[in-house]
C-alpha cells in the first residue's frame, strides 16, 4: 500500500511538472499582463490572461500592435473572429460561461457571453463585467473587437 501511494504521488509531481514545463497550466495562474478588448469603438473590456503558452503567444503578437477582429454570433452564446495569426493550442475539456476568452482551433478568438462546453484553450476572462451588461455590449449582430495590451 505504502509502495501505491508513493508511486502515485510521483506520477501526480511529474505529470504537473511536464505540463508546467509545456506551457500547458490553465488552471488560475494568470499573466501580469491585461488584454484589453474594445468593441465597436465604443466599449473598453478589460481581461484577466491565464498563464499558457496560447496566452503567450497571444501576449507576444499584441506587443507588436493592436489586433482587430471583425467577429460574428454564434449559437447565440458567444462572438468569434478569426485570429491574423495561429497561436499554440492548450485544449482541455473546458465549461465555458459569461466572459470566458477561448481560443478555438488555434485561430478563433472567441468571447463567452453564456454557457457552452468542449474541448477548447481557456485565454482568459472578461472583468467586472455581468452577463447582462456583457450580452448588451456585445449586441445581436457581428462586432469589430480591437485588441491591444495594458
């Protein structure tokens, strides 16, 4: 017994350590860096990143220059845009809800605004902001997202 214990506890260390050494942590460490989302010129979104190699990369392309993103409604629950660029992909079995940032495909840059689930790379999440008041600036149709760094 004593022996089953040890051996899971070192499978456990060093499945984290691989993952931590792959960029593939997407649990709640974050970036020190805030995406910042402006919709349509109007609204600015400010975004918490999660620490993985996607978000990296994402961090990486918005140092060179805001990014826009003509995006459009999707099932009624999220916008999605295509990306300039395609980014590494972290998927992982993944419950989305209001203000969720995924990247889908590697190319898809996707804002929640209510509840889905699949296997997608978790980005970040959308501060201060209710579900309503998201659904609101968001709107029925398509949106520009234009993103940059803070």
């Amino acid at each position: 017994m004593k022996k089953l214990v040890v051996l899971s506890l070192l499978l456990f260390i060093s499945s984290a350590l691989f993952a931590a050494e792959n960029g593939n942590s997407v649990g709640k460490n974050t970036l020190d860096e805030k995406l910042i989302i402006n919709i349509n010129g109007q609204t600015d979104l400010t975004a918490t990143l999660y620490d993985n190699s996607s978000s990296r990369a994402m961090v990486e392309l918005l140092k060179k220059g805001p990014v826009t993103i003509d995006m459009h409604d999707f099932s009624n629950f999220e916008k999605v845009g295509e990306l300039p660029v395609t980014l590494p992909r972290n998927d992982t079995y993944t419950e989305t809800d209001s203000g969720d940032l995924i990247l889908y495909l590697g190319k898809r840059f996707v804002i929640y605004y209510d509840k889905n689930s699949w296997n997608f790379t978790p980005l970040g999440k959308v501060e201060g902001v209710s579900k309503p008041e998201l659904k609101k600036i968001l709107g029925s149709g398509n949106v520009t997202a234009v993103l940059t760094l803070r």
